[in-house]
C-alpha cells in the first residue's frame, strides 16, 4: 500500500477559504482569554425572561473569550417557575 505525501507547499494561498480581512474582524470581535464581557454587552443591558436566554448568552461570550462556563447547582426551586439562585462557574 503507497501513502501519499503531502507538502504545504504544495497548496496556495487561494486554496485559504480564510481571507486576512476575515481573520482581522474576527480578532477585533476576540474579547482577551478569561475576560469579563464590556459593559456595553448584551449580558449587562438585557433583562432576561429565562435562565436558558442568559446561559445562551454567557455560552457565547465564554466561547469566543476562550473559556467555558457550566452550571454547578440550582436551587432555591418555585413550583411552576424553577430554580431562583443557580450557581454558575468556569470549568
């Protein structure tokens, strides 16, 4: 059995789906590593009418700030509403 080489060599940069502008905007939307959002974020200026809205919120802004963030206990539990304190951390 032959195993083909590959060299990078071998492929330009037209073969690149990622063009350089693309990386700049992404890298200006990149918050630093495990920072806290600015204050203008959605997570500082929106009430949240449910837990799921806000963790889809914080998973998002985790995610790009290289980080994650997972619920580590409810409690608190209303019947027919849910938890009213959760305990949120980094993992």
């Amino acid at each position: 059995m032959e195993v083909e080489k590959i060299v990078l060599s071998d492929f330009s940069d037209s073969d690149n789906d990622c063009s350089d502008t693309d990386r700049a905007d992404r890298d200006a939307e990149t918050p630093p590593p495990l920072s806290n959002p600015p204050q203008g974020h959605l997570l500082f200026r929106y009430e949240y009418e449910t837990l799921d809205g806000f963790m889809e919120d914080l998973y998002k802004f985790a995610r790009l700030a290289r980080f994650s963030v997972v619920k580590k206990r409810a409690s608190n539990y209303v019947a027919g509403f849910g938890p009213t304190r959760v305990d949120i951390e980094c993992a």
